[in-house]
C-alpha cells in the first residue's frame, strides 16, 4: 500500500496547541465576561437584592440556571481541544500524478482537487503563532478563487514546508507545468 502525502509529510501535533491556545483564550475571555453578569445576578437575586419576599421558586431557578451556565462553560472548554484533535485527525492531503487533493472540516467538509498543470505558485509562510509553535504553511495557487481559501496545508514543520513545496514543484515540472 502506498504511503499519502500526509504520512509522508505529517502534520505537526503542535498545530492542534495553535488552534485550541486561540479559541481558548477566545472562549475563556467571552464566557468570563458573561459569566461575571451571570454571577452577579445570580448572587443579587440570592442575597434579596430584587426583594426580600423572593419565592422559593424563582431562587431555585436562578441557581438552576447558574449552574447551566456553568454546566455550559465546562462543556465548551472541554469541546474546543476535542473539535481541534478530532480536525487534526481528518485532515487529508495526498497527490497523484496529476492532481493534489486537500480535504478539512469536521462538521462541514471541504475538499479541493488541484491540477499540477494548474499551480501558478506555491510559497510558504508563518503568522505569529506559526513563529511561536514552530509551525509553516504552504499555499497553493491556481487562477481559480477557491484556491485562494482553501488551497494550503497549514501545520507543518519547517523540513516538512519544504519538503512538501519541493515535492509540489517536482511534480507540476513533471505535469509541463513551468
């Protein structure tokens, strides 16, 4: 059996810490924000503040909801990493001798097919979280739009960018391309 671009070039594990730092801080600096008007209201209405003749009811029901929303929190702290490592694993590149195929998504899946004789460009870049995590994205161009969005396969070492963009240059050579 053949070995896949991707086993061939792995992604780095490091790209699932980049995804997850970012929605974490994300997730952590919202739900902290509504969670604080939560607790405020919450113990408000605990301690008599909207009236000492609170019924017993409405109490119940605001320390139900408060633990809801907490309830809700935890679950969203903890999907993030999962949803992150479930993508990471789904994640597929592979080429052949004619094409590159890239699928991603969990929920909602995308995939796009790229002719070698197509690719006008292929570079490599790092934002800032890239440079942190030691991460490389390679990117590949085609005079078609949806290249532009999910043409590249963003995770991967600094051997592995360069291996990829050679064996990508290798092969659009082997195609006529340029």
């Amino acid at each position: 059996m053949a070995t896949s671009l991707r086993q061939e070039v792995p992604l780095s594990w490091r790209k699932i810490l980049k995804k997850c730092i970012g929605g974490t801080l994300i997730n952590l600096v919202v739900l902290g924000i509504i969670s604080v008007f939560v607790l405020a209201f919450g113990f408000g209405a605990l301690h008599g503040e909207f009236g000492e003749d609170m019924q017993p009811r409405v109490r119940l029901f605001v320390v139900a909801m408060m633990a809801l929303w907490f309830f809700f929190v935890g679950v969203k702290l903890l999907w993030t990493p999962f949803f992150h490592w479930l993508y990471f694993r789904w994640y597929f590149y592979d080429a052949d001798g004619q094409n590159i195929v890239i699928r991603k998504g969990v929920v909602s899946k995308r995939e796009i097919t790229l002719p070698f004789s197509k690719i006008t460009d292929v570079y490599v870049d790092q934002d800032v979280m890239d440079a942190f995590l030691g991460l490389y994205d390679v990117h590949i161009s085609t005079p078609t739009e949806s290249s532009g969005r999910l043409a590249h396969i963003d995770g991967v070492t600094r051997e592995g960018s360069e291996k990829l963009k050679a064996l990508i240059l290798q092969r659009i050579h082997a195609a006529g391309g340029r």
